[in-house]
C-alpha cells in the first residue's frame, strides 16, 4: 500500500485544536475560529490550519442547523487572513463546501429532502452520520451490526422512483469495482436494497477527499508528484480489467488518515455527488473541469486516455492550486476545455521544473493519441522525475500546438494569420525601410566622411595653398625689390621708384633689412604719391598747402584726392555725379599753413560743371554748385580762406568772369553781385589778401580783401593783360599784356616802375626772381628768359625746347621747366651758369609745384602718379669710415647701437659714431692681430681676442657733454698674450658667460660678472674653431664651428656637448637666428647652410655665392641674413626662401666680418683691405617736415626696415 505524507510541516495541534471546536459547538458553547485562535497564537500564522478551523465550524455548526451566511464568513475571513490572494482562495473553496452542505441535511431529527425523518438503521446497518450528499444520492457512515465494522453506504436518494438506468448503473459500478483489488481503490463489499431504495457497501475511508487536502492552494513539487503516481499506477489496474473511470477528480479522491490515496466512485459519483453541484444527472458523464475533450464532444475517443487527462488536471491544480479551466458556470468551463489553450504551470508558479510541467502538458493534450498510451508510462515518467532520471516526454512542438489551434479556430486563427501576416508585410515593409534607411545614411555618412576628408584635404589644400601662396608672394617681394635695386645701380631711378612704389601695395606679411635698405637708395631725390592700388585717372591738376605738408590732386577720372606728403597717404573725397575729370583744384590753409577747405570743379564734354567745396575734415560732405560752363582756368582761395575764385566763361560767345564764392556762417554760398565780368587773368598774392584781375579793358585790378577797397591800374597802351605776378614782398605787381610788352606797378604809388618787351611771343608765364630784381617770362610756347628790371634790355635766354610745364619757388630761386618731349629741368635762377639739372628721364610734364619752403617739387605727367623731387638730395645710405690701415678682422655693436668698434690687423682697436661715420676712439690693444670683439648685450664693456692668446675686458665711457668723444679703457686681462692663438669670442645672450676660441681646438669659459673661468673645454673640435655663438633663448647653451666641419652645441652648466652636426667643408661663421630655432653655418661649401634647433634637422641651404662665405649675421628681427663672401660682397637673402635678394657692392678685399645693429636699422662690415662699412636702412624723412603719424589712413602701411608694419585710423 502505498502512504503519501504531506512535507508541508503541519503538527497535529491544529487536528486537536479542530476536535476542541467541534466539541464545544456540539456541547452547546458557542465557539468561533477566533477563540481557537486566540488560546493557540501558534495557529494564527498557519493559512492551513485556520483553514482546517474554519472548515470544522462550517461543518459543524451545518450539522447543528445553523445556517452561517456568506456575508459573515467573508468579513470574518478578511480578519483572519491579511493575504488578499490566499483570503480570495480561501473563500472561494468555503463557498463550494457551504453548498454541498446546505443540501445535505446534518441535523439529527431534520427532514430529508422528500420530507422524510432521517433513518437510523438500514438492515444489518447501523446508521452512525450522514458524510455526503449529492443531487442524486446520499452517503452514510455505518456500522455493519454482523461483522462489527465500519462501512460506507451509498444510496439513491430517488429510491423507489429510481429508473432502471439508474439501478443499472449502481449494479454496474458494483461490479466493475468488485473485480479491482488494489490499495488505492476503495473496495465495494456488497450491493443489496432496503425498502425499495438500492445501496452499495462500500469501504470506509475517514481522512476525507482530496479536495479538503488542496484547499485550492499550491502544493509541494514531489509530494505532487508522488500523489499522481499512485493514482496512476491504481487507474492503470482499473484500465487493465477494461475499466475507464470516466470521473476522476479531487472529490473521488479519498485519502486515509495515514495520506493513502484512494479512487472511487466507478460509474455513479457523477451522479450522486457533485463538486460544488457541477455534477448533472443524465446529462454529462465527468465534472466539467476534468473531463477530457473527447467526454465533452460525446464522441467514441473515450477510453484510457481520458482518465489520464483527468490526472493530468489534479497535477496541474496540484501544482499551481487551481485546474487549468474553470468558468463562472459549469458551460463556460467546458467550452474552455474544448477552446482554450492551457497555460503552462510554469508561468502561474516561478521556478517549476521544466520536466514535471512537460509530464503535466503532455497529460493534458487535447487529443488522445498525443497523451500517455496508458497510466504506467505517465506514472514511469512521475518515478524518472522524482529519481531525477531524464523523462521520456517531450513537449509539443509550438508549430503542432498552434495547428492544433488553428483548426480549433479557423476564424480567429485567420484573424491571427491576416494580422501576422499585415505585421509580417510592416516588417517587411519596415525592415526593407530600414535596410533603405541603413544605406542611406551609410551613404550619407559615407558622403560626410569624404565631406569631412574632403574638407581635411580642403584644409590641407588651402593650407598649403595659402603656404605657397605666401611662399610666392614672397619670391615676387624678393623678385620685385631685386628688380628695383639694379634698375637703381643702372641709375633708372624713376623705374626703380615705380617698381618699388608697386611693390608697396602688395607687401608679405614681413619686410627685412633689405627692403629699408633699398627704400633709402631709392627714394634719396625722389619719391612717389601713388595713392595704393585701384584704377584712378592721370592727374591732370594739383595744388600746396601753405605748410608743404597736404597736396591736393584731380584726375581725369573725376576724383580729387588729399595727399598726407609726410606718409604718402591719401584721402579720397567724394564728388557728387564725379565722373567728369577735375580742371582745376584748390587748398585753403588757416594761419599755420594746414589745409582747411578744398575745392574742385569738373567740366563734362556736354559742359556739365560742378564746383566742390569739402571741409578737410569731412571728405563725404561737399557743397555743390552745379552749373553749366563752355570752359574754366584759375581755381584759388583767398590767404584766409573764406574766399574761393573762379575764373570761368559761361558759354563760347561771352567773355570770361570771375566768380566769388564766400564762407560765412559754417556754410559757403555764391556772391552773385561780386561777380566780375571781363576777366582775363587773375592771380592772388602769396602771403598777403590781396587779389590782382586782368581785364578785356586793359586794366589791372587789385583788390585788397581785408580792406574791401579796390585799385585800378591802367595800362599804357591799354591792351589785355593775359598773365599777373606779385612781387615776393607783395609791393609790385606785372602784367604781361597780349601786345607782348609787360608793364610793373608800385603797388603804393600806383605808378609804373618799369616796362618790358617779351620780342618771341606774348607772356604766358610771369614770376619775379632774383630778389625781385628780375621777371622770368615764357615768351610765346618756346622761349623762357630772365629780364632785369634795372636794365630793361637786359634780357637772358634760358635753352628749352619747350615749357608746357613752368613752376618757380617762392623765393624765386629756383626755376622747373618741364617740356612735351624733354624731362624737367631744374635752373638756379642766382648761379651764373645757364645750365640746369635734370630731374630724371621723364618727359611731359603736365603740372610742376614747389613746395612753399622750396625745398620739394611736386611734378605730374600722364599718369595716376605725384613725383616729389628733393632740392636737397638724401646721403646715400652706404657710407664708408676712416678704417685701418691693414686687415680689419672684426666688428661689433655697442648694445645700445651708437657705438661700432672694429679690430685689425694694425693691431688696433676703433670706436665709431654710428650716426656720424666720425672715428671717436683708437686703442692699441693687442701685440698682434685683433681677431675677435664682442660687446656685452647688458654692460658697456668691450670683449676682445687676438692672435697672441689674450682676452682682454675694455671699459667704454662716453662724455654726455661731448656726444662725440668716447674712451676704452682696458680693464682687465682675462687670459695672458703668449699662448695659443684665439680667433673668436662671444657673449651669452644675458651677459652672464664669456667664451673664447681659436687655434687650439679648446674653448674657454668665463663667469661675466665674477671674471672666473667656469670652463675649459678640451678637444672640443680636431681643428681650429673659427667661431663661437650664444644661443638667444638659452644663455646655458654654446654652438662652435671649426675648420674640421663640424658644428657642436654645449651644455655650459656641466662643460658636455649635446649635439654634433656634419657639413661637407671647413666652416668659417656661425650665427643664430633671434628666436633661436634656427642655426646658420658658412664657409668653404660657399653655401649657408641651417638647422632647426628644435629638432635638429637640416633645414634648406643658401646658395648664390660664387667663393667662400667668412662672416653671417641675422637681422634682428630674423627676416634678413647677410653673408660677407670673399669676392668682396655682403649678400642679403631672405630667411623665408631662403634667396640671395641684394648684393651690396662696395668693399675691396674680401669681407671677413658682418653684425647687424640692435635696433635692426644698421649693417657693418669690414673687409680684408681695413674697410669699414656702414650700411644705414633707416629711410630719410620724406617731406618737408618730419614724418606725422597721425596723418596715415586706414588700411595705408608703412614699413619700417623691421619688417613692422603702422595702421593709423582715417581722420
């Protein structure tokens, strides 16, 4: 016999505390649950055992009469169980057990449903309690009175009325169990009939059905499984005789009080007992949730795979508390069986095992051949389970189960095969879009990765665009000033100026010494206002300021311009419709001579005039008049300025006019009524306000303008006056007439001081020269002569071919002349000599100007260009000094630039003015050749080395009175004359460390400040070192050269040598650049050749000399290297391509030092025949006065021999 006990660790207390309820209700004591409870808190904790309490009451107080309600039992329960789950459970389970017991009767002395007593005795039985009651029949516990023992009775309640078919039934169920003989399937005694009713004596089983044991809650795994089977292996003997149970559920289920399970009710429990009244006579054969598809359609299938489908159900509500279909009706639940899909138990309990859900699932197929083909390989599979042996089940295939499905469901698996298949066309449809989506923006990253590698090879590409654009632009600078440097030596001056004026508008970022230098050689006579680029016309007319300082121009192409003369910078101002070209134009200057006012007038070809009057300080704001003119000639303002003339004919009938225009209250306006008719010639006298007109009556009119009073000057032979000049103390005045004779007034007497005849043509031009002792006239169109006013005969003839052009200083000194075909001329008009200089090659000059000091002229011909010509030409910016008498081996800046000295072989050392050129000082220093200077860059002290082994420390002290005296003084010998010979020595770039060198390839080294020597390098070379050099931004680290073509860097704090560099020849000069990154070496390989000091690669070389290079030197702002060569040449190349841009001749030997000034303005160099150079970049001031910086205009440059270029804000 096979004993299930329960592992859920219940104790007997609540069996005892259930026998104590059931006494005390029964004794008449009205006992709940919660006073159990309370006397065994113990239970309280326990679902099960309060369970057990509640059923015993139920029962109980049932069997008392009592009719508890459901309303109590729910109120009660929520008190007693705090889970809501459980409490649900719980209730539903009291529900069903309070229905069975409502139709039975419990109460001694009740009536039965037909209204009968209740019996007491049966036969040979003794009625001891009623234990069931079904729709159909009723189940006694009773003694059998003959055998002494307990037995169950079965009757049919209907009794006599029973049918034949429900007697057949009962006698069946007899017989089938009398044929089973097994311990789980409870016997059947005997069948007999007591007053007409049939009954079945069956065996007594006192622990109850399985239903009570569930209570609808989850059980252990294993005891489950155990439970199952036995059941299995107790139905498999039943299907073996030929018995299908056909009811197998919890309720036919009964289980000892040693947890034996045993099956009954073999054909009639269906009929007599239901659970929860799901049972229905004659109409189901099972209880709804356990019967099988097959029971329910009615169809021939039923047999032993029905039974274990019902098995299969108590393991399913065995492991998850529940059966897998239940509905609110006993219909509903059986269209679930057939319809429903049964969830796995796995998903209702977490942690199943997967094995015993597939035991469960396979029971529970829906149709039979998919099941177990009998109870023993279910209960097989139970065993390899609880073994933990591997089962033989395997689960349904998922696409079996949902055929299986969809031929149970043809319209809702349509609708399911309609909806995957829409899903499956969207994600179809979705996943082709997405697979589009994923190569479109795999292309577009594509496209952006070659957007962003084109835009990094963009970057590259203008980066080394721009790299070679500014590479180019430099190679053009260094083309166009070479250019303009030989044009100057073949002394083409105006094409040099020209070029060089071009290269101006276009420069490179920086400019070196070279660009200085050739700024001063060419521009020493001569320099150009060119306005910078853009298309203007030819100037066609210009004018002065009183102080020299402005020059005013027109062009062709309708523009007037303001010209700072100091820095070349112009100013545009603006004429309204300007597109006709500028006839004349004007200044007015206040007190100081700056200019205040400009005017301008144009004349279109359809005689369209417009008259323009700016204040200097608003080039955007004229007054206009706007008129109509046949032609117009003089242009000038008063000496105030508040006075503007205009000498003009209206149209081609009428006579020319003066017209006045006059300044009074911050605005300018016509003075009709002043208009003068009749004009002829009109001219305003230089310093002073008075006004002089010609007229067609033959007179003179000089009008004084601060007295407002006018003179009248007749002439003799009363013939037109064409041309007017005023003495320079403004006492006189002439007036050439068109009889050619020339006619002279005393301004206060009003007489006539002298009369001339002008015998080659009438006068076109008048001015008095020599001291006012003398008229210059320009007789007709060809001659130009001086007639004295003391001696009217006495008349000179300049030689001219011509005189289109014809200006005279104020001083009436100077005389510029310039013709059509023939360059300007200039003549001394106080030198006796008659012949003049010529001022360039140009020819055809339009306009000529002095300035009013005279010391400038200002000269246009046919072109957009103002040429300013210098009376007093600039020195040239290469000077020569007094020298040596022998070899000069050295040269050296003193630091603040003022001071050179140069060593030779005279054995002497010179100090030089710089500014001067004058010798200051001379020192024997040496017993033999002085081959090394060098000057501390923080001190007045001089270092020098000879070919006698001595370091010598001199001491310079200058005389602030006397600016040009200076003295050395020597102040102490570092190193004793008479041993090896030293040919170079160096400052570190602070000044703090002294080293020498030379024939002994050794280097010494000395503390500056302390004069002890630090260092003695031995063997730092194989061969002679020649030259020694600091770097600029680590005063710790030395660079040598040295005849063995080697070039060392050392560490001066430990004496090591850091680096070492090869060349292809014995080195003579070695040089860093300012910034210290670059490295130049020269000598026999008659190339400079560099290296990058940061990372010591070579860097590209200098080429261009024709012999070995013995000196080299940077600028100080790094842009400039020059080299001394041996063909007796100083080379100047450009660091950035590395070019050889000027060669500076001059020297006579070859040039054995060069070193560039501190201020960067100042080249020297000596040569092996005692030369000493000075060649001076700095540029000469260009004007009348000194240069004025707030004179530039915004976006013009100046750039200075440095490279820096100066932007001054538009005035």
């Amino acid at each position: 016999m096979n004993t299930i006990s329960r592992p859920d660790g219940h104790s007997a207390g609540y069996r005892d505390a259930c026998v104590e309820l059931k006494g005390r209700l029964r004794s008449g004591e009205p006992a709940r649950v919660e006073d159990l409870l309370a006397g065994n808190p113990n239970l309280a904790g326990d679902h099960n055992a309060v369970l057990e309490l509640i059923l015993a009451e139920v029962a109980t107080r049932s069997e008392l009469g009592e009719k508890p309600s459901v309303d109590e039992w729910e109120h009660r329960i929520s008190l007693l169980i705090p889970d809501a789950e459980r409490r649900i459970s719980i209730q539903n389970l009291l529900v069903s057990e309070m229905v069975t017991l409502s139709e039975s009767s419990g109460a001694e002395g009740a009536l039965d449903r037909d209204g009968h007593t209740p019996m007491t005795r049966i036969g040979k039985y003794q009625i001891l309690e009623e234990i069931g009651r079904g729709g159909m029949g009723i189940v006694y516990k009773a003694r059998q009175t003959n055998l002494n023992r307990i037995v169950a009775l079965k009757m049919i309640l209907t009794g006599e009325h029973a049918d034949r078919h429900e007697r057949g039934r009962l006698r069946k169920e007899a017989e089938a169990t009398a044929t089973l003989d097994h311990p789980n399937i409870v016997k059947i005694f005997d069948i007999g009939e007591h007053e007409g009713m049939p009954y079945l004596e069956m065996e007594f089983v006192s622990g109850g059905n399985l239903t009570r044991m569930l209570r609808s809650m989850p059980q252990p795994i294993r005891w489950a499984a155990r439970l199952t089977e036995t059941l299995a292996r107790a139905i498999h003997v039943a299907h073996e005789r030929g018995i299908v149970h056909r009811d197998l559920n919890p309720s036919n289920i009964l289980m000892t009080t040693d947890g034996i399970p045993k099956i009954t009710d073999f054909g009639l429990a269906k009929f007599l007992l239901s659970d929860a009244g799901l049972s229905q006579n004659g109409m189901l054969l099972g209880t709804p949730p356990y019967m099988a598809p097959e029971q329910v359609s009615g169809g021939k299938e039923v047999g032993p795979g029905t039974d274990v489908y019902a098995i299969g159900v108590m393991l399913y509500e065995m492991l998850t508390g529940a059966p897998p279909f239940r509905g609110l009706t006993p219909m509903e639940t059986l269209c679930q069986v057939m319809e429903g899909e049964v969830v796995p138990p796995s998903r209702l309990r977490h942690g199943l095992p997967i094995d015993i859900e597939t035991i469960c699932l396979k029971c529970l197929a829906r149709s039979p051949g998919q099941r177990y083909d009998d109870a023993e390989e279910l209960a097989e599979d139970l065993r390899r389970f609880q073994n933990r042996e591997a089962i033989r089940a395997r689960r349904t295939p998922r696409l079996r189960r949902a055929a299986q499905w969809a031929r149970r469901e043809p319209l809702a698996a349509g609708f399911l095969g309609l909806s995957f298949l829409l899903l499956l066309t969207l994600l179809v449809v979705a996943g082709g879009y997405s697979i589009y989506l994923h190569e479109t923006r795999g292309e577009l990253q594509k496209q952006m990765e070659n957007i962003y590698s084109h835009g990094w090879m963009s970057r590259q590409a203008k980066a080394k665009a721009d790299r070679d654009d500014k590479e180019a632009k430099r190679q053009r600078y260094d083309a166009q000033l070479s250019r303009a440097y030989d044009h100057e030596q073949r002394n083409e001056p105006e094409v040099a100026i020209e070029i060089f004026d071009v290269l101006k508008q276009n420069l490179p970022e920086n400019t070196g010494f070279e660009f200085g230098y050739v700024d001063s050689l060419i521009h020493r006579s001569e320099f150009l206002l060119s306005g910078g680029p853009g298309r203007r016309g030819a100037v066609d007319c210009a004018t002065v300021s009183g102080d020299g300082r402005t020059v005013a121009s027109g062009d062709r192409n309708g523009r007037v311009f303001l010209w700072d003369v100091p820095s070349q910078a112009s100013t545009p101002y603006m004429v309204e419709g300007g597109r006709y070209p500028i006839r004349e134009v004007a200044l007015a200057s206040d007190a100081t001579g700056k200019a205040v006012a400009i005017a301008a007038v144009s004349l279109g070809e359809d005689k369209t005039s417009t008259l323009s009057i700016w204040d200097e300080s608003k080039p955007s704001s004229p007054w206009t008049f706007r008129d109509r003119l046949e032609d117009t000639a003089e242009l000038a303002f008063s000496l105030d300025g508040k006075l503007l003339a205009l000498r003009c004919r209206p149209a081609p009938e009428s006579t020319w006019e003066t017209r006045f225009y006059k300044f009074a209250d911050q605005e300018w306006s016509e003075d009709a009524a002043a208009t003068r008719q009749g004009v002829t010639s009109q001219r305003f006298a230089p310093g002073a306000n008075l006004l002089a007109l010609g007229t067609e009556s033959g007179t003179v009119v000089v009008i004084d303008l601060d007295a407002n009073r006018g003179d009248v000057f007749s002439a003799p032979k009363s013939t037109r006056p064409v041309a007017l000049a005023f003495s320079s103390d403004r006492t006189r005045i002439a007036a050439g007439c068109e009889d050619r004779s020339i006619v002279v007034w005393d301004l206060a007497s009003r007489r006539v001081t002298a009369e001339l005849n002008t015998p080659d043509g009438p006068p076109k031009f008048l001015g008095f020269c020599n001291g006012d002792k003398s008229l210059v006239v320009s007789e007709g169109d060809t001659t130009l002569a001086v007639h004295s006013l003391r001696s009217p005969s006495a008349r000179r003839v300049l030689p001219t071919r011509g005189s289109a052009a014809i200006a005279l200083s104020r001083r009436g000194d100077r005389l510029a002349v310039g013709g059509d075909e023939e360059p300007v001329s200039l003549w001394n008009l106080e030198a006796a000599s008659d012949d003049p200089q010529s001022l360039g090659k140009l020819p055809g000059a339009k306009r000529l100007i002095f300035s009013p000091d005279g010391q400038f002229l200002f000269m246009t011909f046919h072109d957009p260009l103002i040429r300013v010509w210098r009376m007093a030409k600039a020195p040239h910016p290469w000077r020569k000094l007094a020298g040596h008498s022998k070899e000069a081996w050295a040269v050296a800046f003193s630091r603040d630039g003022k001071i050179l000295a140069s060593g030779a072989d005279d054995l002497m050392i010179k100090l030089w003015d710089v500014a001067t050129g004058d010798e200051l000082a001379a020192v024997a220093a040496h017993s033999a050749t002085v081959a090394g200077l060098a000057f501390s860059p923080v001190s007045d002290e001089l270092a020098s080395v000879g070919l006698d082994g001595a370091v010598k420390l001199w001491s310079l002290s200058r005389d602030s009175s006397k600016p040009a005296a200076a003295t050395l003084k020597l102040s102490q010998v570092l190193r004793e004359p008479k041993q090896s010979q030293l040919r170079c020595v160096a400052y570190s770039s602070n000044g703090s460390l002294l080293a020498a060198s030379g024939l002994d390839p050794e280097i010494h080294v000395w503390d500056a400040a302390s004069r002890e020597p630090l260092h003695k390098i031995k063997n730092a070379h194989r061969k002679m070192i020649t030259a020694l050099a600091y770097s600029p931004t680590n005063p710790r680290q030395l660079a040598s050269a040295s005849c063995d073509a080697e070039i060392k860097i050392w560490d001066m704090d430990s004496g090591d040598r850091i680096a070492t560099s090869q060349t292809n020849g014995a080195l003579m000069a070695l040089a860093y650049s300012p910034s210290g990154h670059r490295l130049a070496t020269s000598g026999q390989p008659r190339l400079i050749a560099s290296w990058d000091t940061t990372n010591r690669n070579p860097l590209d070389d200098i080429i261009g000399h024709p012999d070995a290079v013995r000196s080299i030197a940077f600028s100080t702002d790094g842009q400039t290297v020059a080299t001394g060569c041996d063909d007796g040449k100083i080379r100047l190349c450009d660091q950035e391509t590395n070019q050889v841009v000027l060669i500076l001749d001059g020297h006579h030997a070859r040039i054995n030092s060069v070193t560039f000034s501190p201020d960067g303005y100042t080249l020297a160099s000596c040569s092996h025949s005692g030369e000493v150079f000075l060649w001076n970049a700095r540029r000469p001031e260009e004007g009348p006065g000194p240069p004025s910086a707030g004179r530039l205009t915004r976006g013009e440059r100046r750039t200075g021999p440095r490279g820096q270029a100066e932007t001054a804000p538009r005035r």
